[in-house]
C-alpha cells in the first residue's frame, strides 16, 4: 500500500480527495492535516510515502511545508494541490523540492497517476501545468540551451542517459529496464545526477533535461 498523509485547510476538499483516493486498491491515507505545522508532526508520526499539500494554508503554507520535508524526510514525496495556476506557485513549488503538482479542477484520476507516479521515483505535472513549464521552457531557447548543457557537462556518458530518461517521466523501475541496470544502481545514478547538478528534485532535472534538447519529442 502507498501510504498518504492529505493536508488541506478545507475539510470538504479533505473530504474529496480522500473519497478519489478511497477507489484506489494500491492507495491508503494514514492522516489528514489542516495547516503545515500539523502535516510536520503527522508526516513524523506516521512515516507516509506520499504526502499531498494545499499550497496555501494558515500557520505554515504548502511550499514551506514542502522544504521542510525535503530537509526532514527527503525520502517522502510531495504532491502540490493547488486552485491556482499562476507561474509564481509553480516555480515555488519546485523550488521547494515537490515531485508533483497538480490542480484540484483537474481529472480526479491524474490524483491517482501523480501519487503512484512519485511513489515509483517519477515525477507529475497535471496537463496544464506541465504546458505552462513548457512554454517556460520554450522561451530564450537557444540561450537556455547553451547555459543547460554548459551545466550537464560535469555528467558522466551514463549519468546523461539516465537525466535523459528522467526527463522523459521514467521511474527507477522503467530507466533500469531501460539501460540493464538494478532499480539500486538507478537510484544511486539519480542520486549523484541530482548532485552534480545542483537541482532539488527529478522535475527540476527534466526541465534541465528539455532545456539541453536531450528528450525527443513524440
């Protein structure tokens, strides 16, 4: 089971969440919190896999919650829930280390996917989020690029390959299919790409990743 802590300053959107997680056989929420200070303590006593954040709370909001986990408990994934779309939470969001992000008008089943998806090492971006990274991405893209594979530089043949899959959405599990590796000897590869890059997490390296031109487009 992929254990959930859910943290929401509104109950009915606790409520929802938990009754769209409740469909899935694979999904269980352990805990629900109302702010960030509560979902600090519950993530602390409870030991979840997932944990998913409003990104606007009282007392302490989601993205501050969020690197918070990444210093505490870097073994957690973060999904961002979120009514707002503007690039300002966006941004912020991967900045403070979240796997995920995801806007609550979207699919009920992309809740589903996005939880599965970190649990598993990948990351998700809801549809109309991962456009908006896109198009960010797009713009000044001869000078992002040079600057993107100044920075890969430092990366081994076989580090490369594996930010590549990485930012073609594989998990530990596909890239290791993928390249006759070990999930193990994927994540310790992760891990060192991560470092040598100086990024926080897999959706800042697939940006990183786009911006190189190293994903072929379908």
């Amino acid at each position: 089971m992929i254990r959930v802590l859910l943290a929401d300053d509104e109950a009915m959107v606790r409520a929802g969440v938990r009754a769209i997680l409740a469909a899935a056989p694979d999904i269980e929420v352990v805990a629900e919190a109302g702010d960030g200070r509560q979902a600090l303590a519950l993530a602390r006593a409870h030991r979840p896999d997932v944990v998913l954040l409003d990104v606007r709370m009282p007392t302490l909001d989601g993205l501050a919650t969020a690197a918070e986990l990444r210093r505490t408990q870097p073994d957690v994934a973060v999904v961002m829930l979120t009514t707002f779309s503007e690039d300002a939470y966006i941004g912020g969001a991967l900045d403070s280390g979240a796997s995920g992000f995801l806007l609550k008008s979207g699919d009920p089943y992309e809740l589903m996917a996005a939880v599965r998806a970190v649990h598993a090492g990948a990351s998700f971006l809801s549809p109309v989020i991962a456009h908006r990274v896109l198009q960010r991405v797009g713009a000044g893209h001869m000078s992002r690029q040079a600057a993107a594979l100044d920075r890969i530089a430092v990366l081994s043949p076989r580090e490369r390959e594996v930010l590549a899959l990485v930012g073609a959405g594989l998990s530990n599990a596909e890239i290791g299919q993928r390249l006759f590796l070990v999930e193990g000897t994927v994540k310790a590869y992760v891990s060192a790409m991560l470092s040598r890059l100086d990024v926080k997490n897999r959706v800042q390296a697939a940006v990183l990743a786009h911006e190189a031109g190293l994903i072929t487009p379908p």
